[in-house]
C-alpha cells in the first residue's frame, strides 16, 4: 500500500536496470492500477491477500531462480531506498561473488525511534546467533546469493523472514558484507509502515529464541567446523560466463 511513492520507485530503478520484479503482496490501494501502466517493461507478482514480507520475497527469489539470475537486489517501494545504491551492490557483488550484501545505513534525515530500537534489537540476537557482528540487521535493501543460497528455505513469512535468511546464511557459510546506502525518512504525517509493534516484536522475539536451541545445536558447531576446515575456494565469477544476469 505505497502507491504514493511505487511509481516513482519503479521509474528510478529502471533508470539502472530493466530487470525488475515487483511484488504485489496484497495491497488494497491503487498499487494494482499503477502496476497495470508497467506491465511492458516488469516482472509483475500479485496476490489478492496479504501474506507477509518474507513471503513476498520468497515469490520474488523464485521467479528471479526460474529467470536464470544469480542474486536479487532487493528494495522497498516506499521510497525509502535510492536506485543510485544498486550499482554499489554490484560492484561488491563482482569482488565477492556468492555472498550476501547488506545495506548499512547512510540517513538523510532522522531514524524514527522505534527503528534505531528495533534495528539494535536485532543486532544484538544477530551477534548471539552467529558470532559475528553487524550494524544494520534491519536494513532491506540487500543483495542476496540466490545461487549460494540454493536449496535454503525459510521459515518465517513476515518481519522476521529477514533476521531468519541473515541467520541462516551465516551458518551456511555464506559471507556477509556491509554495503553503505543512503535512507531517506519521510516525515512523520508521511510515512506507510505495516510493522506491528506487538504483533511483530513477538513474531520476531519467537524466532530468536527457537534459534538459541538451534545456533548451539547447529549454527555454532557448523561455524567452528568451517573455520577448522579453512575458507572455501572462491566459486567463480558473479556474472554466468562472465555475461551472465544480475
């Protein structure tokens, strides 16, 4: 339901790219009939329910893998993120092939409160399940190894889908590097967000405590395994061929 800021998202990134996949996970404003206008030049997903975020991008990881691609930038449509960042994603994604990028944040504006809290939150669970540390746990605008990530399925179908797949990829080895974008927050009066505090700290507070039991039944001795083996050799180049689809 951003369809006062979808439009303009959609011509920034076709600036940069003609290779875009929208996913249109339930909305009930004019998001249909904006898509309608982009049906020419997009990859377009649409459901009549809302299903959740992780469940939208597990519709758009399985179109982007059915389309041959070997990673998705992902990005939301309320403006939040720019198109300009995209080219940094893939300039990381060329020095460090099958690995998992993530926005860090540069804002231009100020964080909402209820973000920095959150995105600290998750920073701290993120530390505990893997060993590892970053500083923007929250951010959504990432480039995810869809050809390293093979045969990963997540679990969780709403905010918390994006904890579950940084959790997971971490035990799977995958690296995991920070790429800084620019944010932009809309004024107060302005802002879209489908985040329930209630309902979504649970949700999220849930997952983390099923992955104590599983970060020292698996995600540890996997970690600790891997580093007594040594690092893997590099899987090859980002693009297909050296051509191959971003």
């Amino acid at each position: 339901n951003n369809c006062g800021t979808l439009a303009g998202v959609i011509d920034d990134v076709l600036r940069y790219t003609t290779s875009l996949i929208v996913v249109n996970d339930g909305s009930t404003d004019q998001t249909g009939k904006i898509l309608e206008t982009y049906s020419a030049k997009v990859k377009v997903i649409s459901y009549p329910v809302n299903r959740g975020k992780g469940f939208a991008l597990k519709q758009g990881f399985s179109a982007a893998v059915e389309s041959g691609y070997h990673a998705a930038i992902t990005i939301d449509s309320d403006g939040q993120h720019f198109a300009r960042d995209l080219e940094r994603f893939v300039e990381m994604a060329e020095q460090y092939p099958d690995s998992l990028l993530i926005g860090q944040r540069t804002t231009e504006g100020t964080m909402p409160t209820k973000n920095s809290f959150a995105n600290k939150f998750s920073n701290s669970w993120f530390t505990l399940h893997t060993a590892k540390k970053l500083n923007d746990t929250q951010n959504g605008c990432r480039l995810y190894p869809l050809r390293a990530m093979k045969k990963m399925r997540h679990y969780s179908y709403r905010y918390e889908a994006e904890l579950e797949l940084l959790v997971r990829s971490a035990w799977k080895g995958i690296p995991i590097y920070p790429v800084p974008v620019h944010v932009y927050y809309a004024p107060e009066g302005e802002r879209v967000t489908h985040f329930r505090p209630g309902k979504d700290f649970f949700r999220i507070s849930l997952l983390n405590t099923l992955f104590v039991f599983l970060a020292v039944l698996y995600g540890y001795p996997s970690i600790i395994l891997r580093r007594i083996k040594g690092p893997l050799a590099p899987k090859g180049e980002f693009s297909k061929k050296g051509k191959g689809k971003r």
